[in-house]
C-alpha cells in the first residue's frame, strides 16, 4: 500500500467486470499530476501490467442504499455515452432518480473519454437491472448508448476509516427515510459482487 500511495493519491478499491481480462485500481487523487508518479513508476515495478489506461471518474457522487433491499445482490457497472449538451441533465436525472430497492446505485460520475457517465449499481439480476435501465435511462433525451456489465470482483483496499470519511464526503442528500449508510464494497467482497 506504501509503494501504491502518495500524500495527494490513495488507492480505494480493485475491481473486475465479468468480460474483461483487466483488473481496474480506482484512487482518490487530488489531480492528475500526483498519480502521474504512480502510475509510470510505482504501478509498473509493482504490479507489471502489460499496459494501461488511465480513466478519470469526475464529481463523484455516492448513494445510501435503500433499507428494505434484498440480500441477493450482484454488483454491475452501467455506463453511458451522452450527447455533450445534455451530459449534465442526465447525470442530475440518475442523482434524483427514485430507485427501487432491487435496482439501484451505489455511484455515478462523470467519466470524459470512452464513455461519460459511468455508475456502479446493485440489482437482484442483470435482466431486472437492464429492465431499470431500459425504462428509466435509455429513454432519456441526449442518451446515445447504455451499456451494462456484471462486476464478479470488487474489494476495497482503502483502510475503513479513510473509505468512510471518503465516502461520506461524496453522499448525494437523503432522499427521504429510504435510505441508509452502507458499505457497498464490503458487502460486495463478502457476496462474491
């Protein structure tokens, strides 16, 4: 974890979808110029990835997850390619979405490059979740592709103080008495999503 940190550069979590042969190593970074370090010296002696790409999630939001949800959850990624005027109205339109308890995020951010929205979200199943998504973000003005991915792996490498503090500093308001603190991650390690 030393040789993976830096003052302005923490690592949070290790996840993996279904269909790739990637793992991807998510940080908190104050900007770009602090990964910089790394990301070309640190992550290649470490690790030895045959190569890498670099994707940056912007303003990212976390969700409290609702407290009736079912115990079956399986962790997916769902990200969206957004016309550029209307990114923004869509990223608001999944912040103020009132999500079911079997279909629901658990955080969105801007992700400028390959996609511009992505989104981590829990469901009972991929065809219930791509139901949700069918009905509730597929359908929105400015939406030009949405595309969802099983995630098999997700843990979290950032001590448990440091993630809670992290992730109570990106909570979107309570939406009522729905929703609850919950930590996505660690339920995800211990479920196998």
């Amino acid at each position: 974890m030393d040789k993976m940190s830096s003052k302005n550069c923490s690592p949070l979590y290790l996840s993996q979808r279904e269909e790739d042969h990637f793992l991807s190593l998510i940080y908190e970074a104050e900007d770009f110029d602090s990964l910089t370090d790394i990301l070309v010296k640190n992550i290649p002696s470490l690790l030895r990835p045959e190569k890498t790409r670099t994707i940056p999630l912007l303003k990212p939001v976390f969700f409290r997850a609702p407290k009736d949800r079912p115990a079956n959850l399986e962790r997916y990624q769902v990200a969206l390619r957004t016309r550029p005027e209307e990114t923004e109205n869509i990223f608001n339109h999944i912040l103020c979405l009132d999500y079911p308890t079997d279909a629901f995020p658990t955080y969105a951010a801007y992700s400028f490059g390959e996609d511009d929205i992505l989104t981590s979200m829990l469901s009972t199943s991929r065809n219930r979740l791509k139901q949700f998504v069918r009905e509730n973000l597929e359908s929105q003005k400015g939406v030009d592709s949405v595309e969802v991915s099983y995630i098999n792996r997700s843990v979290r490498i950032a001590p448990a103080e440091m993630w809670k503090k992290y992730r109570e500093s990106k909570y979107i308001p309570k939406s009522g008495a729905r929703r609850e603190e919950y930590d996505f991650l660690g339920h995800a390690a211990g479920t196998g999503a």
